[in-house]
C-alpha cells in the first residue's frame, strides 16, 4: 500500500473532483460508495464524485444476455467514459 501525503487546505483547494464512474444496480452502487467512502478516508479533503451510468446490459430486458454477447454488456460504457475522460476511474464487479 502506497503512502500517501496529507495536503494542507491550499492544495485540497486546488484538488478538482474525483469522477468515478458505477452502474445504476443496487449492488454497483455499495460497491461505488465503498470505494469512494475508502478513498475520502485515506485522502481527506478529496472530492469524489459518482457518475452513473446504464449500460447495454442495463437496458436488455427482453432477452438471455447469453444470447445478446454478453461479454462487455456490463463495461463497453463504462470504458467509453474513461476513453472520453468523463470519468477518471470506474468500479465494476467482474
């Protein structure tokens, strides 16, 4: 585990949000706000915000996933968003 340092109010001024990118699923969610909740208590005064997003997956109601692709249905978006800097990290089960 890196060793962090603490950052006097100037710098934690400077500091520009944290955008972690999550699913909309009950379970997407507690793992976000663990994650977040983890990193404002190992960096105080960092920002965090949550972005959710629906995925493809997300939207299939009607059909097997399985029979969709299923591989990516869950992550395409979320990888997206980190390609077009929307989001700085992500929190996803795999």
């Amino acid at each position: 585990m890196c060793q962090g340092t603490a950052l006097d109010s100037t710098q934690r001024s400077k500091l520009k949000t944290l955008r972690l990118g999550t699913r909309k699923s009950q379970l997407a969610l507690w793992q976000a706000h663990y994650v977040r909740d983890a990193l404002t208590r190992r960096h105080p005064g960092l920002r965090v915000e949550l972005v959710t997003m629906t995925t493809e997956g997300d939207r299939i109601l009607d059909r097997s996933l399985a029979k969709v692709g299923g591989k990516g249905l869950f992550i395409k978006e979320l990888e997206q968003g980190l390609l077009e800097n929307r989001i700085d990290i992500a929190v996803h089960s795999m």
